[in-house]
C-alpha cells in the first residue's frame, strides 16, 4: 500500500511542477512595465526586460519595428507607466516653422509631455524619408520659450533607423541641415556655418568682379 501511495505522490509531482514552472515563467517581472495611449488594433506591443535594459517595440501589423523604447534597467526603481504614442505629425508644425525655415523635417510629436522615468533611447524608422549613412540633426521645441532647441548630431541613418536619447518628452523634429537660429548650437557647428557663409559671399563676389 504505501509503495502504491509513492508511486501516485511521484506521479503527481511529476505532472504538477512543470504546470507551476510555466505559471512563474509567464509572470512579469520588475521592473513592471504599463503601455497606454497605443493603437493596438494597428500595432503589436512587445515588452522585453533584459539584464540591463527595458525595450518596448511598437511593431506594425506587418511585422516591421515602427519605433522602440528602450531604458536602463538599473535607473528604473520599480515600475514604468506611461504613455508610449508617438507621431509624425506635429500640433506645433506652424510655431517650428516659423523659426525653423527648411522644410527637410521629420516631426517627432510625444502625446507624454513631461520628464522620463530615465533617460531613453528612441529607435525611429526614417527609412521613408532619409537614406542609410544620412546625418541628422536632431531639435526640439520649447513651446514655453517659442524657441528650438539643439539636442544632437551626427545622427546616422542605420538600416532605415535612427538612434538618439531624450530626457523628457515634447515636440522633436529631425532634419539634415543645421537651423542656424537654434538654441545651444555647438560652437564648432556655428563656426563652420560662418566659414561657408564666408566661401559663398566670396565666389559669389569674385563672380561678380570677373563679369565686368
């Protein structure tokens, strides 16, 4: 009897413990991750929490990555709850154009207004609108200054993708060419703006005296 009773416990064990590996395995594991204002009729939402990283793709339907966001695991104490919409469209097109005259941008609009849990990387596909190996500048729009801001450069075109960091969340736009008039231009991007200006303003001249 009691060897008939071990054999039923063993068996038992053996059907119960793969049921409760998969159970834990299924359960989401700190840092917890909250994803609102994402059409999910239109895209797939994909949460992956590695040793060092959380990275929330937005995936078209098609299977193609739209866009993704990716924080480090270590800065993020227990949770992320945010709304993670981002367009192309921009409510503040007229106000950047206004100071930001060439019309190669692509406008980055957050429907989160505000600072970010930590700083995030953002993996945007571009590939619509700019070649592998492209520089970009990316800017953005303090709407309570009315002024745009430099953020970064030299950032290139990878795969139809571009990579680049933000702290908080508003109204971005990338663009190939220098805005001239931005807020915190490096000195170094500015001086080579003057040097250009310089050569053009010369050839133009020296073009004009050999007319005569």
């Amino acid at each position: 009897m009691k060897v008939v009773k071990i054999i039923v416990f063993t068996i038992f064990c053996l059907i119960s413990v793969p049921s409760f590996v998969n159970a834990t395995a299924m359960e989401e594991l700190p840092p917890y991750v909250t994803v609102h204002g994402v059409d999910q009729e239109k895209y797939k939402i994909e949460k992956t929490i590695r040793e060092d990283q959380v990275i929330i793709n937005i995936i078209e339907r098609d299977g193609n990555l739209y866009y993704s966001w990716s924080f480090d695991k270590d800065k993020i104490e227990s949770e992320i709850d945010l709304n993670f919409e981002l367009k192309f469209v921009s409510p503040k097109k007229s106000e950047i154009d206004a100071i930001a005259e060439n019309k190669d941008k692509t406008y980055l609009s957050f429907t989160h207004h505000g600072n970010l849990p930590s700083e995030a990387t953002m993996n945007v596909y571009v590939g619509d609108k700019y070649s592998d190996k492209e520089k970009l500048y990316l800017y953005y729009y303090n709407e309570e200054k009315d002024k745009v801001e430099y953020v970064d450069h030299d950032l290139q075109v990878k795969n139809g993708y571009v990579t680049f960091k933000i702290k908080h969340c508003s109204d971005y736009f990338l663009t190939g060419a220098v805005v001239n008039n931005a807020e915190g231009n490096p000195k170094n991007m500015n001086y080579v703006i003057g040097i250009l200006a310089v050569i053009i303003f010369g050839l133009i001249g020296a073009n004009l005296f050999f007319k005569k």
